[in-house]
C-alpha cells in the first residue's frame, strides 16, 4: 500500500527523523491560509506539492514555489484538480520552500533474496534513481541491516561517509538508522527520502547554519502486515487505488491485472501460478492472478468473476478449483449466478475437483458450462476458446 507524501512524513517524525513542518490544505483557502502562517514565521517563500501517488509531479506543474498569499491562492488553484497521469489532485503540502545546498539520496529496502532491510544511498539525489542506477551504478551504495540486531553504528557511519556526508555525520547516523526503524516499526516495503538535503538555514545569533533534513518521502507498506497496525488502514487513499483493486481488496480476493486476454480464477496461491504457467504453455496469456482463497463461498466466487470481465480485454476464463476447505458445488453456484448478470458473452471453461466436485459437476451441466476433465485440458480449451472456438464441454 502506497501513502501520500504528507502521511509518509509523519511516520518519519514518529520515528525521530528531522523533516521540515508543513500543512496539508485540501481547498484553495486552506492553502493560502497555511501559506500565510508560513510566511509569517520568517520563510522567504513557500512550496505547494500536489499530493498524488504517482512520480513526475515537478514535470507535470505539480510542484510550484509562492512567495506571497496571493501567489500562493493562484498556485494552488492551478493545482488543485490538475490531472497527473491520469489522477486529480485533491490536496497539497505546503511548507517553507528550503534553501537546498546539496541533494542526497537515502532509502531502505526489503530484499527479498538477501531477507534483510537493505539500506541504499547515493550523493546524486533529487533525480530519478533509476535512471542513476542504469548510467552510474557504482554511484548507489548499499549496506544491508543485521536482521535481527538492525543497522549497527559502525555499520551507519561507514554508509554515511561512502556517500560524503562526513560534515554532518551524527544526523546522516540518525536518519540511516531511523529509516531501518521506520521499516521494522511499520512493516513497511520501502522508505525513501529523495532528496536527503543539505539546507541553509538562519541560527538563532543570525548566522547562517547547515543541517541535514528530509525534503521528500516515500513509504510503501506491506498490505499483509496492515492488522498490525489497524490505524495505517486509514493512510489508504482509495480515488488514487484501482476500482478491480479496490473491489477485490474488500472481496477478500487476491488479484493482480496482468496484460494477457484469459481470466484466470483460481483457489490457491501455488495452483493459480501453475494455471498461469499452463495456459501460457498452451499458448494462450493469463489476463490476471485471481486466488478466490480457501473455503470461497458464492458470494465471493460471483464477486471474482465481476472482477475478472470488468476487463474488457479477457475474451475467454478459465476456473481452476481444487476442492479441500472450498466446497466445489459452492463455486458452481456462484458461477451460475455470476454469469446470469454478466454484461457480455464470455466463453468459459471450468474444472472443479475435491470436496463436492460431483456435485459441482451436475450443477454445472445443468447450466450448460463447458467442464474440463484435466488442467492441461481446461488450459488448451480456454486458449482455443480465446481464438474464437467453441469449448468442448467434457464433463469433469
């Protein structure tokens, strides 16, 4: 689950990161309010973020600098409502615009194949880090965190002087060690700061100070791990969240769109994989990965199937249950119901075996579904029926 910029930042505070104060303002008014506030404490100007999940909001006029209310009200009008790939901007951040001397990049990773927080900086920051990794790959430093001890001092301070922050080195420690605390606290996939600044800022006797602050921030939560943190549910942001991806979530169902034509519904993270696997054997390209989950009664079986032909690129579903905790006549029901209200005319190709698989099997001759006695079976059926011919309808 990705989270806006502004609820990124306050999980960085929680944490005991230094990132600069700013508002959120989600109607013009808020905006120029928060910008007088602002302006009023002493900052030469302003900066006004749209706050939308996707990259590229500076190119695309979503981040704008105001030196004044007035400017301000102006800025955010353009902004607020402004389409960004496809998505409206609905609020802003507005904070003191920072007078950056260098920029720095810094995040913490979960790495699968290594199974430790991988920590990952480079002194080129404020750009697309891709981009640096492809042209300039040794300019990313990486240090992975103990996974049961975190990242150690020495392990921090050797990270923060590869990436030529040994002028402030006792906050790039911190912040180092804060976004591995930030992973673990939250459960979190990914925590980015892009850029990591160097600011100039006026001290307390007038003098001008460096400090190391977070500019930007990007968490990605892990949605598995969200019932351990019932108040991280609410960071959702469902208008920017795809409406088959919102549909499933609240289903129950675990759905991923792919760019294939053949629906896939299935019972069983490994089984589905494997029905993946089959029909691109037979030639054919699953359209999604569609684990309906054990013990799918008709409700949710029908739900699935709404998911699956809301993509109007699937000409052809293949079902795929193996009975154990899910009772196949179950999923019979909820297909027979599902295809009674379904928009258009699918072809479809269903194999049921397990618990109740019999009387699944009567169910479904009764309505006339094309069955499949084996998965090769049902796969080649399913591509064939994709290309435009008729299933054969062999009874399971």
């Amino acid at each position: 689950m990705k989270i806006q910029e502004a609820d990124a930042k306050t999980l960085l505070v929680a944490q005991g990161l230094p990132v600069p104060d700013w508002e959120v303002a989600h109607t013009v008014p808020e905006a120029r309010a928060a910008a007088e506030r602002i302006l009023a404490a002493g900052a030469g100007a302003v900066v006004i973020k749209a706050q939308v999940l996707v990259g590229g909001r500076g190119k695309a006029g979503g981040v704008k600098l105001a030196s004044s209310p007035d400017e301000a009200e102006a800025v955010a009008a353009a902004i607020l409502g402004m389409d960004i790939k496809g998505i409206t901007v609905r609020k802003v951040l507005v904070a003191a615009a920072a007078d950056i001397a260098r920029e720095f990049y810094m995040s913490a990773v979960l790495d699968r194949a290594e199974r430790r927080i991988l920590l990952m900086g480079s002194a080129e920051g404020g750009v697309e880090i891709e981009q640096v990794a492809v042209d300039h790959p040794e300019a990313i430093i990486r240090h992975h965190a103990d996974p049961l001890l975190g990242l150690l001092d020495y392990q921090a301070r050797e990270f923060a002087f590869a990436m030529g922050l040994g002028g402030h080195l006792k906050a790039a420690v911190a912040i180092a060690k804060g976004l591995v605390r930030t992973m673990l606290a939250y459960d979190a996939d990914l925590v980015e700061i892009n850029p990591l600044a160097i600011v100039r800022e006026t001290g307390p006797d007038g003098a001008s100070v460096e400090r190391l602050v977070c500019l930007d921030a990007k968490v990605t939560l892990d949605d598995s791990a969200l019932p351990r943190h019932p108040g991280l549910e609410a960071l959702r942001d469902p208008d920017e969240e795809d409406p088959a991806d919102r549909e499933a979530r609240e289903a129950g169902l675990t759905f991923i769109k792919l760019d294939g034509t053949i629906g896939c519904m299935v019972n069983g993270a490994g089984l589905a994989m494997t029905t993946m696997d089959l029909v691109k054997r037979a030639g054919g390209e699953p359209a999604n990965f569609l684990d309906i989950g054990g013990g799918a009664r008709a409700d949710k079986v029908a739900a699935a199937m709404r998911i699956i032909l809301g993509d109007p690129k699937v000409d052809a579903i293949l079902v795929n249950i193996f009975g154990g905790i899910t009772r196949g006549d179950e999923v019979a029901r909820g297909l027979i119901d599902a295809r009674a209200v379904q928009e258009r005319d699918v072809p479809m190709v269903v194999r049921i075996v397990g618990t109740n698989a019999a009387e699944a099997a009567v169910l479904l001759g009764q309505a006339n579904f094309a069955t499949a006695a084996s998965l090769d079976d049902a796969a080649a059926q399913a591509v064939a029926a994709s290309r435009g011919a008729a299933p054969q309808g062999a009874t399971s």
